[in-house]
C-alpha cells in the first residue's frame, strides 16, 4: 500500500491514518515490530521528525507500544484495533455520504445505488 501524502492536511495527521489502515488492514499485524522510523519515513518521503511526531501520537493513543531495545510494536489489543478501524470506516462513510448529498442524492437513492453496486460486485466473485 504507497503512501498518499496531499498538501491540504498536515503531513503526520496523515501519516497517522495511513499507518491505522496499515494496522486495521493487517499489513502491520498486532504485536508486530514497526520499520524504524527512519525506513519509514524513506519509504514516505517524509522527514524523519515528522514520522517521529506521528508515531508518538499512535503511541499515546495506546495503538504502538515501544521496547526500549527492539523497537516499536503494534498492540496485541485486538478489541482497540476493531475500535480504530470502526472509526475509520465511519469517517469514510461520513465522507462519502457528505459528498453524495452535495451531488444531490437522497438517502434512498444512495442506498439504491449502493445495493447495485454490491450486488454486482458479488457477481464477479460467484
């Protein structure tokens, strides 16, 4: 999963909620060591400080723990991982719905279309 840091939201808010879906979506597994933050922020094109920044806030939000030798490491709180990835998945149906009213679509007509696209989308996978 690349990167996708935009200009319009600070860099490690950003880095934050990417390194969440990498948690939530497995790629980090709980109880996995992280890359160092220098990999990391490499592989993010970012400043070292700012990935920094980012992890420390997932760390005092209880979703990264450090071991003084080894690293840093996912929670094996499974129950807080579920928490986060229900946030984020509410955020983004918020978001989208939030775009389908200033398309002006009603709620019925939304669901309508989304019934139609899972619907065909269970097609392809039968």
């Amino acid at each position: 999963m690349p990167w996708d840091i935009q200009t319009d939201r600070p860099i490690y808010i950003q880095l934050m909620e990417q390194i969440q879906l990498k948690i939530c979506s497995g790629i980090y597994p709980p109880g996995s060591r992280l890359p160092s933050v220098r990999d990391l922020a490499q592989e993010a094109s970012v400043n070292p400080n700012t990935m920094q920044r980012a992890l420390a806030e997932l760390e005092a939000a209880g979703l990264l723990y450090t071991n003084r030798t080894s690293g840093r490491f996912v929670t094996e709180d499974t129950e807080m991982i579920v928490h986060v990835k229900n946030k984020l998945a509410e955020k983004h149906v918020k978001d989208f719905l939030k775009k389908m009213t200033e398309l002006g679509f009603n709620s019925d007509e939304v669901m309508s279309i989304i019934s139609d696209i899972v619907e065909t989308e269970e097609m392809k996978y039968e």
